[in-house]
C-alpha cells in the first residue's frame, strides 16, 4: 500500500512541480527499507555473536570432556602407582631384594603404559585446543609427561642399582659393600622423591587447566545468557517503538482519510495541516489545493445558477410583458 501510495504521489508531485520540495527528504519506501535493513543487520549480528559464543562453549566443554578430564584421570592413575611405589619401598626393602625387583618391574610397566596413554591423550586434544592459552598449557603437560618419563626411568635404574648392591651385601657385609648398599639405597629414596614431585606437579598443571577453562567456560555461558536477555529486551523494546512508529505514521493518515470523507460529504472548506515535509505532507497539500479548487468550483457553480435564475426570470418578466 505504502509504495503504490508513493508511486502515485511521486506523480502527482511532477505534475504539479513540487521537485524541490520532495527533494532530499526520505521517502516511506526508503525509510521503512531502512529500518528493515537496520533491523536485519542487527538481527545477523546478533545471531553471528550468539553462534560464536556457543561454539566457544562447545569448545570449552569439548576440551574438558575428551582432553583434561581424561588426563585427570590417568594422573591419578599415576599417583596411586606413586603410592605404591612409597609402600613397597619401605616395606619390601628391607625384605627381599628379588621380591622388590619383581614390584618395580610391574611399576614401570604400569607408568609406561600410564605415561603413553596420557601422551596420546594430549596429542588428540592438540586440534580441540584453538586458543594459544590451551596450546600452551598443553605444551607445559607434554614436557610434563616427559619429565614424569624420565625420572620413572631413572627410578627404575635406580632400584635396579640398588638391588644388586643389596643382594651383595646378603652374601658379603664387607664395609664397602655395605656403604655400596647405602648410598644406592640413598640414591633410589632420591629418584623416588623426585618421581612422586614431577607427579604432583603434572597433577597441579591439570588442575590449574582445567579450572582455567571450567572459568572460561562460566564466563562464557554468562555472556550467552546476559545475550540472550539483551535480546529478549532488544524484542521488547523494538515492538516497542515499531508500535509507536505505526502510530505516528497512521495518525495524518487517517486526518487525511477524515478530511477526504468530510469532502466527499460536500464540505469543502475542511483542509489538512501536516508539519511533515514528507510524501504525506506533499500529499496534504495536494488534498487542500483540490479542495480550495472545488470550493472555488463550487462557488462558480452558485454564481453561474443565480445568473441563470435571473435571466430565466427576466425572460419570463419580458413574456408577460410582450402578451
């Protein structure tokens, strides 16, 4: 309606040369375009930040599920290898060298496969990690890992030292022997209490990570909600001022709408007053130049009848006159 309307006031101002003053202001057509566009263009970007947030929180959740929690779990797996390495030697090296040796060979077996499951684990969480926080976290628990690999090693080198020093000593106590047994026994305490640190020290980078992006991920999520209520508002508010858009544009309408039924009626003294400059303004003035012009007929008309009583009576004076 509203461009059918414009067409026909576009034309209606070239017929009676009112370029000039339809001339730089907007249209309905361009106005009601351009709140569609507006409208649009915010709607996409509102929907676009939405997606982004969302796929971060997916990201997030996705990281903790495959990548970190995983990794917390074979920690723990590798601490309780810890704790039984802190039993069995302080129970089992004071009994059997052989029987040790058996428990350290099931020890490092276990770390091993431990260790490279953990490994693996981080190399699958490589390509989820798409932020330079989670990369280098990652990177901090590889060389981690690889620490924790060396000093089981070295561990495992170490009870091996120790083993054959002591079982020397069941067959010789000669003082060198002896000193041989205890400073291999020292050496193993060592390695031991460096393997359960680099233990602990994985378990804190995992915690650290973990709760780093359990944080991101909250803050995430508050973003995606406080989002989503601008939005709901945003609705709320646009409903709002369309509302009152309709309204103020409809009000010279139905004046003009008035003014036409009152013309129609045969009162063509009734004229529309609009501030606006715009196609209903123009169209304002049209609607009061046609009623001045009918008024103006109008009063044509009256004078032309009243002449032409008059000059019907005179004929009729002159008839009665001429019998």
């Amino acid at each position: 309606f509203f461009f059918q309307a414009e067409d026909g006031i576009r034309d209606l101002v070239r017929s009676r040369g009112l370029g000039d003053v339809y001339k730089g202001q907007a249209s309905l057509r361009t106005r009601i375009l351009g709140a569609f566009i507006l409208a649009f263009v915010l709607l996409l970007g509102a929907d676009a930040y939405s997606l982004m947030q969302l796929r971060a929180l997916g990201d997030g959740l996705s990281i903790l599920e495959e990548g970190y929690l995983p990794l917390a779990r074979q920690t723990a797996k590798m601490e309780s290898i810890q704790s039984r390495i802190d039993q069995d030697s302080a129970r089992l090296a004071q009994r059997s060298p052989a029987a040790f040796r058996s428990n350290l060979a099931l020890h490092r077996r276990a770390f091993d496969q431990t260790i490279a499951e953990a490994a693996s684990t981080a190399e699958t969480l490589l390509p989820l990690a798409t932020d330079t926080e989670n990369h280098m976290a990652l990177g901090a628990i590889r060389l981690q890992l690889e620490r924790v690999r060396e000093f089981a090693d070295s561990y495992a080198e170490a009870g091996e030292v120790w083993v054959a020093a002591s079982s020397k000593t069941y067959e010789n106590t000669d003082p060198p022997l002896v000193e041989a047994e205890q400073a291999a026994r020292a050496a193993l305490s060592k390695q031991r209490v460096a393997l359960a640190t680099a233990v602990k020290q994985l378990s804190g980078q995992l915690d650290g990570a973990i709760l780093r992006v359990s944080e991101r991920t909250a803050e995430t999520q508050a973003r995606a909600n406080t989002l989503a209520g601008a939005l709901a508002a945003g609705a709320f508010l646009g409903g709002l001022a369309i509302l009152a858009w309709t309204l103020v544009t409809l009000r010279p309408i139905r004046r003009l709408t008035d003014g036409v039924r009152i013309v129609a009626q045969g009162d063509f003294s009734r004229r529309v007053t609009l501030s606006s400059k715009n196609e209903l303004g123009i169209l304002a003035d049209a609607f009061n130049h046609m009623a001045e012009s009918l008024a103006e007929r109008d009063v044509r008309l009256q004078r032309d009848q009243e002449r032409l009583r008059r000059s019907e009576r005179l004929a009729l004076v002159g008839q009665m006159l001429a019998q």
